[in-house]
C-alpha cells in the first residue's frame, strides 16, 4: 500500500472520529447571517451610555430605521461601550445586536413603564398570574435572521426589583424574560453575558432554527425562576458552550401549559445541547415540566454540573398531555448534587382548575448514560404516573459516589433496562424487555 493510500485511510478514520481534535458544534445548525449592509451606532439616534439617560426611544429608533430602510444583508446596530439604560425594545427581522466589550443594555428598574403583551397561547395566560404578562426587555417576533452577539457586553435585567415583589406577593402580572423570541427563525446568540433576569433568560417560543452558543448567564441561586435557555415549542434549537449559573434550571426544554398546551399542539423538537457547565438550586438539565405539546428527539451531551439540586430533571403532570419522547443524555460529570436524577410525573402545578384530569402524559424512550457523580446524595426518583407508566427507561454506565452512602433508587410506575449502573438499579429496571430496548439504544 502506497504512502498516499495510506494517508486516504487515515483521512477517513479521522473524518469518521468527527476530523483531528475537531469537536461538534452548531455551525451550520443555522446559516451564517450575510454581511450586513448598514452599520449603526445607538449612540445616533439621541442615546447615550451614562448610565442615567433613558434609551428605549434611541433603541425603538434605531430598529425603526433598520425596518425602513431596508439596506441590502440587513443591518448591524452597534452598542457601544458604557451603559445604555432601557426599557424594552422590539428586534427587526436582518439584523444584528452587537454589544461592544464593555457595552452593557441595562433593563430599567422602573417596573411600572414596561409594557403588556398578550399570554401565549400554548399558555393561557401568564406563567406566574392570570392576564397579560410584562413584555421582555429585548423582544422579537415574526422575525428572520436575527443575530445577538458581540464582545462579551453585558444585558443586565437589574432583576432585584422583580424578585423582591415576587417575594412579597405584590407582582401585578408575569415577570419580563431578558430575551424573548416569538415565531422568529435563524436567529443566533452568541458571546453576550445576560446577568440578573427578572424571569427565565432566554426564551425562544415558537421558534426554529435557533443556536445559543458561548454566553454567559448569571444570576444569584436564591433569584426566584431565573431559568437560564427555555427552547419553549421550538424545533432545531443548538445550544453549546454556555457558563449557566442561576436562580433555577440551566436549561429547560418546554412546550406549554396543560389545555392550552394541549390545543395548540405545538412541540418541542430536534434540540441539541451540548458542553454546559454550571450550577442551580434547582436542575442542570429538565425537560419540563411544562410539555402538553410534546417534547422529542433531544440530545444533551457533555454536561457538568455542581452544587446543584438535580442533575437532570425531566418532568411532568397528570392533566399535562403531550409526551416526553427519544431524549438521551450522557457524558455527564456531576459534583455535590443532591439527586443526580429525577424523571417524574407528579411536578409541577396547573394554569387553573379547567385542565383535564384524563390528560395523562406519555413518557417513552429515554436514554441516560455515562454519568459520573461524586458528592451525591441520593440516587434519584423515577416515579411513573400509575394509568401511564414510563416506558423504556435507559440506564447505562452511571456510577454515583457520596461521601456517605448514597441513598439508593426509587422506583414507581416505569419499566425499561439498566447497565452498570450504581447504586444498584431497582428492579423495575432489571427485566429482559428493559434490557434489550436499553442495549439497542446505546
Ligand atoms: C466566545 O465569546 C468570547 C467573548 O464573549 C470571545 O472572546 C470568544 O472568541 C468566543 N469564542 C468563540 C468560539 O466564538
Ligand atoms: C465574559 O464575561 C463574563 C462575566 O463577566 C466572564 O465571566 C467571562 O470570563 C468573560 N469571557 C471572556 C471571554 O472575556
Ligand atoms: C431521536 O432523536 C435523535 C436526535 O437526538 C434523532 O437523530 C433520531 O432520529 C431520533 N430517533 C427517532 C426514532 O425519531
């Protein structure tokens, strides 16, 4: 054989092992949006970075602008350095939000200016109160090719404000997300730091086509429902590289809420989530416990998670619906987590007292492997719903250590397989059928 035969060979090996050195990534997962056209300052448009000058209206003008004018590959509307007070402000469709190395857009403590939008309606109203619900401080709907990223600048959502109102019960409507993104497609986020949401972070919803990779979002782990990345009835959602440290899970994956979830029928699917690190009170990675749409065909690799309530949460109720389906997570390092999974059917409460009690979820087809935990302290939950047990529960090569005993598995309602798994798998685990499903998935 030829030096050149050879060097084929070894070529196809490499390709085969995802090329030398080369690691997944999302590139691609989303076109790459154009050169932009126009290039704007919000420094333009009677803005200025003092902290003190409120900016909504040089934001709300620059994307007028941007709207208008409609320059050739869209536009990019430059942050500079320095802090640019706001209230919330709507996105256009072929643009980018660049925020400068030092540019931090912060959300306005004035709670009694933001606006109301409508509730979504896989929701029914707000997620925390009847009625409407405050409107994000960075809001995009109906948009294509929208591109959020910069230097490492910073969105501060000053979020004490709404914590200490949620804490004292007197919250008019729903808390304001950092960054919604509403029946928008091609839109990435990439290299900003989001820092103190009022609410869950980063909400796509009825969205596809989405790539969140290399931010940052942080927020103190006593911050009420500080959800990092919700892809909410989303389909092709990549989500890599992310530092998550928050008030509650890093990463959730949801698809509305009970009967109105139910009728809107709208999934969550085709998601990949991969290289996250962080801690949560609550789970580094859930699915749940909003999934009346569904939720399928997810695959989170490469997490690491510490000082954390759960590692991976996966949850829903009676009355939800929908299913839970094809989900498989693995290579995942774990240390000082309290459970290192849950998978339940009793999570959660309901939009009102309408749902329907028949509404049984269907959780089927879950793949968990190469777990390792260290500092753990119980096992973890798998707790089917008894008129619809779990089905096809896959354990494969998780090894959990405490520094005393951990305490072992509990088990109710599911069926499926377990391999090498410490402690040692309930026996609801340990059937043939379990077993074969279990091999095959792996
Ligand atoms: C990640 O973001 C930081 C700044 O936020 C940047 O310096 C770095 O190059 C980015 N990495 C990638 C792979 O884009
Ligand atoms: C971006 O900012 C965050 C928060 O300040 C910091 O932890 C991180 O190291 C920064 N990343 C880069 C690449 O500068
Ligand atoms: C399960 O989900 C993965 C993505 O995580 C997908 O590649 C695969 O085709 C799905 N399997 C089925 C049977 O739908």
């Amino acid at each position: 054989m030829g030096p050149r035969r050879w060097w084929c060979l070894l070529a196809v090996a490499l390709s085969a092992a995802g090329g030398a050195g080369a690691q997944e990534t999302c590139s691609g997962a989303v076109p790459e949006p154009p050169r932009r056209g126009a290039w704007m300052s919000v420094a333009s448009f009677g803005g200025a970075g003092d902290g003190r000058t409120l900016n909504t209206q040089a934001f709300a003008a620059a994307v007028a602008r941007i709207e208008r004018r409609r320059a050739p590959g869209g536009a990019l509307l430059y942050v500079p350095p320095g802090v640019w007070l706001t209230g919330p402000f709507s996105l256009a469709s072929h643009m980018t939000l660049f925020l400068a190395r030092g540019a931090v857009i912060r959300a306005t403590q004035d709670t009694s200016s933001w606006p109301l939008v409508d509730p979504l309606p896989s929701y029914g109203r707000g997620r925390e109160l009847p009625g409407k619900r405050y409107m994000s401080l960075i809001h995009g709907k109906g948009l294509q090719d929208v591109f959020i990223t910069g230097e490492n600048g910073t969105i501060d959502g000053q979020g004490s404000v709404w914590w200490d109102m949620w804490k004292k019960g007197t919250l008019p409507f729903t808390r304001p997300h950092l960054l919604e993104l509403m029946d928008s497609s091609d839109a990435i986020v990439s290299n900003v730091v989001f820092q103190d949401s009022p609410f869950w972070n980063i909400h796509p919803v009825y969205c596809s086509n989405v790539v969140i990779r290399n931010v940052t979002i942080i927020a103190p782990h006593d911050s009420p429902n500080t959800d990092g990345i919700d892809p909410d009835s989303s389909s092709n959602v990549c989500i890599e590289d992310c530092y998550i440290s928050t008030g509650d899970d890093l990463i959730a994956v949801k698809s509305g809420w009970d009967e109105y979830g139910i009728a809107y029928g709208r999934p969550s699917s085709d998601i990949t989530i991969r290289r996250i690190t962080g801690s949560s009170p609550f789970a580094g990675f859930s699915v749940g416990s909003e999934t009346s749409g569904g939720v399928e065909n997810v695959l989170a690799e490469h997490l690491n998670f510490y000082n954390s309530g759960f590692g991976i949460h996966i949850k829903t109720n009676t009355g939800r619906g929908g299913f839970i389906r094809n989900v498989t997570v693995s290579d995942v390092t774990l240390d000082n987590v309290r459970y290192g999974l849950r998978i339940a059917g009793d999570v959660g409460g309901h939009p009102d007292e309408r749902y329907n009690h028949n509404a049984l979820p269907i959780v089927d087809s879950l793949t968990i492997k190469n777990v390792q935990g260290q500092n753990i302290k119980e096992a973890g939950l798998l707790k089917g719903i008894p008129k619809s047990a779990f089905s096809r529960i896959c354990l494969s090569n998780i090894k959990l250590h405490g520094s005393t005993a951990v305490r072992p598995w509990k088990c109710e309602a599911i069926s499926g397989g377990a391999l090498e798994v410490q402690p040692s798998p309930c026996t609801e685990l340990t059937s043939t059928s379990g077993m074969s499903f279990c091999t095959n998935s792996l």
